[in-house]
C-alpha cells in the first residue's frame, strides 16, 4: 500500500488569509498546507479519505488517474468541498463512484450538493455518484475498509483503518470500543491542530497520549493550523512520530 498526503492542512489552510504570522510567511514548503486529505493505493485500487477544498489542484499534483471510492469522515466545508471535481473520473469510467460515511455524513452531503442528486440541467457535467452509509467493515474491489466511530465535539464522525494503516483526524475523542480497533497498527494518521487546548480537535499533548497509547509503530500528524511551525515541531516531537506535509508519499 502507498499512501500520498493531498493535504494537511486545517480548515483555514496555510498561509491563513491575511495572517503576517511566521508560519503563514515562512519560505519552506512543509509550511504550506492545503486542507486536509488523504490518498491511499493498494494494489489497482485506488481511494481517497474525503475531498478537500483544493482537490483539483491536489489530484493534478499527485496525477490521480482513477478514484475507486472516497471515504468521508464528516461533511464540514474543508473536507468535501472538492466534491464536484469526481465528475471527471466518473466520466472516464462511465461509473458512478461510491462514496461512503455515517449516516449524518451521507445525509448532509446529499443536502449540501443536492444538485447532484436530482434532475437539473447538465451544463458542464455533474459527478455520478453512489452514497453508502456504513456502520460495520466493507469491501471496495479488494480492500477491507473498517470505519472507526470517533467524536469530533459531539458530532459522531468516522475514521478509518485500512490493513495496518488508521487515519483520524478533526477528533477530540476516541470510545473504548474504537481504541479496540486501533490494535496491532504499523501507522496512525491524526489529526492534530495545535498546541493549546481545543473543544473539537485534538492537540499536541493529546496526541500523543493517544500515541503511546495506541502503540503504532509510526504515527503521523495531520490537519495541522499555523500554529504549528513544521521544523520546530517536528524537533520536539519524540522516535516514531513526526508532522506530515503536502505530498509525503509512504509505503505501509
């Protein structure tokens, strides 16, 4: 399996509009977030962890040539707003694409482009897609997906576990019963915003609490503000664990 980082950015992305901070006019790269997705490949499938706001310009750097599937973890602006752009690639296949979340997810995605799901003028084209709500493990052509239940606040969201890899992000808190489906991982993807305390997301301090808890033998952070220089941080953080920026490629 090969995973590539679209984004990681938070909902502001960085450079935030009009912040003269540090971080937002910083010369390196892995400073430059674009919201937050992920790219997974295993075999000849090929699936996508939600559509961030900039997926155009994300699947045209990484050159995505065909989408199998997109797993959403919440319907929040940041993460599906690069929605419409699936048009292209159900074109190419004349399939429609299934897309997969909780039932919150699949309800307010199909309010929020409700364009797509009924009968309209086509214009340029609208994306074909199929809605799934999953609650137990699923199959996409060969690949076991198995959702993890967590909360973001009090909106119940979904991550995901893939074979060895788990990506969760915009979380403050994981049940019991989903830390179970965490065992035996080679990598954890999270999401982690900064370094104070935050309602709905998770911070450093959490983070990695969850780390040593989960015990994966890498972990990665993602969805990450501009409070979070990547150099800095990268230097405090200990053996295994480590920011992820725009365009890291892994092998799991």
């Amino acid at each position: 399996m090969e995973i590539t980082f679209l984004g990681t950015g938070t909902s502001h992305g960085v450079p935030v509009i009009t912040c003269d901070c540090a971080v937002c006019q910083s010369d390196n790269p892995k400073n430059r977030r674009t919201r937050s997705s992920l790219w997974v490949r295993e075999n000849e499938t090929s699936l996508l962890i939600d559509t961030a706001t900039e997926f155009r310009l994300q699947a045209i750097k990484a050159n995505i040539k065909k989408v199998d599937g997109v797993l959403y973890t919440h319907c929040h602006a940041d993460h599906v707003f690069g929605f419409d752009d699936l048009r292209v690639f159900s074109k190419l296949t004349d399939r429609s694409v299934p897309v997969y979340g909780n039932e919150p997810t699949i309800a307010e995605l199909r309010d929020v482009f409700s364009y797509v799901f009924r009968k309209t003028q086509e214009g340029g084209g609208k994306p074909q897609v199929e809605t799934i709500v999953v609650k137990d493990s699923f199959r996409i052509q060969d690949v076991v997906v198995q959702p993890i239940p967590v909360f973001h606040g009090v909106l119940p969201i979904l991550g995901y576990r893939i074979g060895n890899l788990a990506y969760i992000t915009d979380c403050s808190y994981i049940p019991p019963s989903s830390l179970k489906l965490l065992e035996g991982l080679e990598f954890l993807v999270l999401g982690v915003i900064r370094h104070e305390p935050h309602p709905t997301h998770m911070n450093v301090e959490q983070a990695l609490k969850l780390t040593h808890q989960v015990q994966a033998k890498r972990t990665y952070f993602t969805h990450i503000s501009h409070l979070l220089e990547h150099e800095e941080t990268s230097k405090a953080l200990p053996d295994g664990v480590s920011l992820a920026y725009d365009g890291l490629t892994i092998r799991v």
